[in-house]
C-alpha cells in the first residue's frame, strides 16, 4: 500500500500541472500558458539565485579575513579590541568564540 502510495505521491506534480493547463486553456487562451510558464521559470530561477547567494555567499564571506581596521569605524575597533583582551584576560581562545 505504501509502494503505491509513493507512486502517486512522485507523479502528482505532473498531474496538477496538466490539470492547471487543461483548465487554463479550456477556460481562457494558449498564450496565458506563456505567461504561466514565464512565472514559473523566474521563480524557479529566483529561489535558485537565493539559494546559491545564501549558501555559497556566505561561505566565500567567512573565508576572507579582511582586517578590522578595513570594516569597523574607530569606536567599534576600540570595542573589539577591549572584548579581545578581555577574551584572553579568561582563556577564550578565538576558534572556541
């Protein structure tokens, strides 16, 4: 009962796709199907690029090291700075934190 249960559940993206499209083409013209499928490209596509960015951007960001003196204004870098000391002051090495 579960092997055709796991049947119907692979195929079931295919059968609401061409109940969507007899249903669009019975009720209005061939060119919203156009249309629909334009949407659904850009959002696949969307939700890829985010994917990609989430994943792969964040990565890349937490692999280069720029100096702080690069990213942070004065009063930050001081901040830093007294957090960083004080780490070591307790034993907190930097890879634990």
């Amino acid at each position: 009962m579960f092997k055709f249960t796991n049947y119907v559940m692979l195929f079931a993206p295919i059968g609401r796709s061409a109940r969507d499209g007899a249903f669009t083409i019975g009720t209005q013209d061939r060119g919203v199907l156009v249309n629909l499928g334009k949407l659904s490209s850009h959002f696949t596509f969307a939700t890829e690029f985010i994917f990609v960015v989430l994943v792969f951007g964040h990565r890349c960001v937490h692999s280069v090291r720029l100096p702080i003196r690069a990213i942070l204004p004065r009063r930050a870098r001081a901040r830093v700075t007294g957090v960083r000391k004080h780490k070591q002051r307790i034993g907190v090495n930097e890879s634990d934190a």
